[in-house]
C-alpha cells in the first residue's frame, strides 16, 4: 500500500475524512477475488460522519467468517470466553435503534448479550459474488434476509477495505477487515 494510501486510511480511521475522501481511497485500490477472501478477519469501522460510525465497535464487533461462497458469517461478536460466535443480522435491530437514537446508549449496550445469544447462528447469512460496484468487479458479500451488499477492495495481502451499500441510507458506511487465521471456526461458530 502507497504512503498515501496508508495516510488517508489512518484519518479514516481517525474520522478525519468526509464521504467524498473515504471513496476516493476506496476507488483507488484493487479488487478483490472471491477466493481470497477465505477465513475470518478481525473488523473496524473507517470513520466519514456515517451513522453506523462507532455503532459495531459500540457492541465489541469481532469481524466475519467466509467459509466459502455459499457460507458466509457477516457478523462474529465474542462470546463470554472470547471466542468468536456468528450472530444472524436479520435478529438484530440495528434500523430501529438508530431511528430511536438507541443505538449508542448505555441500556443498549448492556442489552446486547442478550440479543447476541438469542441472535447467535450456525447458518451462514450471506453469499460472496464477483460483483460490479462502483466501476469495478470486486468480491462483494450478499445478505441473505437484507438489503445490503458489502463490497470489498484489496489494501494489502491481509487486509481490505469494505464498503456497505445498505437501502435507506443516503451514502456507505466503510470498514476494514484484517486476516485473523487462515482456517475456518470449524462449527464453532454458533
């Protein structure tokens, strides 16, 4: 990744970038095959005045699982040990605490175990396709039960940029995911 490249992921990072900036660094880097993206990898919100912006890390998000095209893990959060679980997003109610202002408040944390254990899954809720988005066929994830399509674009050979197009919002939210291990949770996942 070019010095450049590195700067404006580390003001994402930061929230010191707009959405107009996030894109550009977006734009900018390579796609992304299907195949490379096996494993689970560790999660983090890149800041640009989104809504979600702090909503994941606000709840402890660990990251995703692709075990294969056909199965995909879009939300992992840590159980009591650590360890982590799949949570199916269909479950969680991410619109209505935002629409409410729930989604950064104490009670809302403190629920969240709740709804993670009830949420918890051993069913993938996603799909992974080699997707046009934004000019480029890049590996994009398909939620099964939402209307969102998470695309992804190369940052180094362990980590990406993610960009989630979600219907009913007016501009993508992005994230970073980095290679935690190579191999899948094995069903340990729910």
């Amino acid at each position: 990744m070019t010095g450049e490249r590195e700067s404006l992921l580390r003001e994402a990072r930061q929230g010191r970038l707009d959405t107009a900036a996030v894109l550009r660094l977006f734009d900018s880097l390579p796609a992304m095959a299907v195949a490379d993206m096996t494993g689970i990898w560790r999660g983090e919100g890149l800041h640009s005045g989104h809504p979600l912006d702090g909503v994941l890390e606000r709840f402890n998000w660990f990251g995703k699982e692709f075990r294969s095209p056909e199965e995909v893990f879009p939300l992992l959060f840590p159980d009591g040990a650590g360890r982590p679980v799949a949570v199916d997003p269909r479950f969680l109610p991410f619109d209505l605490a935002l629409r409410l202002g729930l989604a950064r408040s104490d009670l809302a944390a403190r629920a969240f175990p709740v709804l993670r254990w009830l949420a918890r899954t051993r069913r993938p809720s996603a799909r992974l396709r080699m997707m046009e988005g934004r000019g480029v066929v890049t590996a994009t994830m398909i939620y099964d039960h939402l209307p969102i399509c998470d695309l992804f674009r190369r940052l180094d050979a362990d980590s990406v940029m993610g960009l989630m197009d979600y219907r009913g919002f007016d501009r993508p939210f992005f994230f970073a995911l980095r290679r935690h291990t190579p191999r899948a949770l094995g069903g340990k996942a729910g």
